[in-house]
C-alpha cells in the first residue's frame, strides 16, 4: 500500500539552529544545553558536552533533531530543553505525525539526504529543503504500529551491540588482573626493549603505494582495517602477486605478526592471523615477536590498554594528526610477564574471541534485519490500513 505523501513543513514545525557566539559556551554546566551538531548524537539521544548562557533556536523533547551540515542526514531524538548549532534542524512533530515515527522515517531516507548534501564545498542542506521533504502520513494508530515493529528491531540491534562491549570490557578486566597496572608495572615484571623481544620491526610501504594498487592479488592492509585486536577486511587495498614478490617484500606480513596504527589512534593493534599469512600492508609498523618471549596477543593488548594507550600517548608528537613512529617504538620500555602466564591469557582470549566473533555475526544479522524493515514498512509492505 502507497500512503499519500506530504510535505513535512505541512505535518511538522521545523527550526533551523543558530549558535550563540563561542564567548557563551561553557562546559561547567551554566545555561541551557547546547547541541552543536552530529558530534553530539548517540545511538538515539544526544549527549551533552556544552552550555550556554545565551540561548537562540530552542528545542524540547520529543524534537527531532537533524544534522543539516557535515555530515548531512544523521538524526536524534532531543530528551531536554536545549539550544541547537546551526549544524542542526529541529523537527517538531503536529498532531498528525507521531514522534517516534518520524525519527524512524529519517532513519530510512539518510542515505537520501545525504547526497542531497553533496556537491558543494560544505556538506550541507537548507531549510528549505528540509520542509520540502515528501513524508508518508498514514493515520496515527498504523504509525504507532510501524513504530513499535521497528522499536522490537533496534532493541535486537542494541542488545547485541551491549554483548559485543560486554566482551571487550571482560577483555580488559582479564588483562588488568592477570598482569596488574602496567602503566605503574605494579607486578615488577622486567622492562625490555623492542630489540629485547621482537626479531623485527620495520614499516610497511609508505612511498606513493596508490601506484601499486591493483583490483584484485595480494591484500595490502591499511590503519582503517587495523581495530583493536582484530583486522577489519572492509575497504581493502590490493598490489599484484609480482609487486608484492619482488618490489614490495620487506613489508609482506607472516601470521602471528603484530601491526600497529602509526597516524590516527596511533598504536591501535592487532595480530595477523594465519588466513592473511602473506599479505602486505601500507604505513603500519610491523614487528615480529620473538618465541617463548613475548606471545603476539599479550603484545596487541598491552597497547590497545587503556594503560597501553597511556603509554602511546606519551609519546605522541604531531600536532592534531597524531603519529606513532619506529624511532618511538624502539626506546619504549615494556613489561613482559611470565612467558606461560602469557600463553594462558592468549587461550582464554581465544575463547572470549569466538564468542565475540559470533556475537559480531549476530549484530551485523540484527542491523541487516533493521534496515531490511527501515525500507520496507515505509512502502506499506508489512502495516495496512483498516
């Protein structure tokens, strides 16, 4: 079933932001809240990270909040009265239009909206197309039952987006208690040198590696598919099997390879497993734990730590585009426990990894399911009218 479509400007109130100068911004909590734009959102409500003592535009709960400028199409629904950034729109639902629906039909048109956005040197959208959007309005009890199917669906999304935390805090805690504070080395574990426990430590290809990419050979791993302790095979990057042999082999990976992020979230980690055993990589630091020393797991979650990161950051040089370098690497000083208590924290990361790798399915299935129905109950295909 079609529902007769409207312009949103006939079914809701829409209020375009204007912020306040930044002399009336605060942090300690003076004034109303101030959203400034997409850096704001979360899942669903916005959290508040500033203040001001000189409110504008004005939103209240149940608004539906969209980012207009860069990025263009996210949304949140507002819980306070707040102040809104000119890099936001308030949508102020009528009595026709149910709250929770229109969130969810933002939701669906993001992509939409976002190329609306494009094409200009700022990524942004004016009011006027904003109140011009074409909306479904059935009545309000086919809304709230659209509403109600798609609440079910992101409360699966979110659960399973809990249990994935769940896991990487567990991690953390094991870690924390199995070889104490290493910030402090509260357990007196011997300090060495990277020349201590690796047999190497090199960069991966840094000079124009654009001009080796091919569509398809050997994979070249970049710092977007380094996360903390796992490798993210989205967005690859290819060289052929005849570059990678011959031009580019100081940098071909081996399984049990630990590599890290050296621009971005510098000394972000993780452990090349044996299915990528002779890859490649760009711009990452490669090091090759030396056995019975030092295990590749320990290595990776040392540095993706909350202590670890400490560690990193510390030496940090840069500017805003921070950098980790070799030349840092190599005068670091690491605790390096027990070779066996190693070994046992690896096995039961092996565990916890599994477990987590099937929860990973089960929300990528979840937000598969979600937006499969984001599309779908807007055409009328699952909700019809009586």
């Amino acid at each position: 079933m079609n529902w007769k479509l409207t312009s949103l400007s006939s079914v809701a109130e829409i209020i375009s932001g204007q912020s306040p100068e930044s002399k009336y911004y605060n942090t300690s909590g003076e004034g109303m809240p101030f959203f400034q734009g997409k850096a704001d959102f979360n899942d669903t409500h916005p959290t508040v990270r500033y203040y001001t003592n000189k409110a504008t535009k004005i939103a209240i709960p149940n608004d539906i909040l969209l980012s207009v400028r860069a990025p263009v199409g996210p949304t949140n629904i507002c819980n306070i009265e707040s102040c809104i950034g000119r890099g936001l729109a308030a949508i102020r639902p009528g009595k026709e239009l149910h709250f929770k629906y229109a969130y969810y039909f933002f939701k669906s048109i993001e992509e939409k909206l976002a190329a609306l956005g494009n094409g200009s040197t700022f990524s942004a959208i004016t009011s006027g197309v904003v109140r011009d959007i074409q909306i479904p309005v059935p009545s309000l009890t086919i809304q709230k039952k659209i509403t109600n199917i798609l609440d079910a669906a992101d409360r699966l999304c979110h659960k399973d987006k809990l249990l994935l935390e769940h896991y990487d805090q567990l991690s953390q805690s094991i870690f924390h208690d199995m070889f104490g504070n290493i910030t402090i080395n509260e357990r007196n574990w011997p300090l060495k040198k990277s020349e201590d426990y690796l047999t190497k430590l090199t960069v991966g290809v840094v000079v124009k590696p654009a001009s080796y990419y091919t569509e398809k050979g050997v994979i070249a791993l970049r710092s977007l598919n380094i996360k903390p302790n796992r490798i993210d095979l989205g967005n690859l990057a290819y060289f052929s099997k005849e570059d990678n042999e011959k031009l580019l082999s100081k940098s071909i990976l081996r399984e049990g390879d630990v590599v890290f992020v050296r621009t971005g979230i510098p000394g972000t980690a993780a452990v090349i497993p044996k299915e990528l055993d002779g890859c490649n990589c760009i711009d990452l630091i490669i090091s090759r734990p030396k056995d019975n020393v030092i295990h590749p797991i320990y290595l990776a979650y040392l540095f993706n730590s909350e202590e670890g990161k400490m560690i990193v950051s510390s030496k940090k040089v840069g500017g805003i585009q921070k950098h980790f370098n070799i030349g840092e690497f190599r005068k670091l000083k690491i605790p390096i426990p027990d070779f066996n208590l190693q070994k046992k924290f690896a096995q039961i990361m092996k565990v916890i990894h599994l477990e987590k790798s099937l929860a990973a399915h089960s929300s990528i299935k979840s937000g598969e399911l979600f937006q499969n129905l984001l599309q779908q109950v807007f055409k009328g295909e699952f909700v019809k009218e009586h």
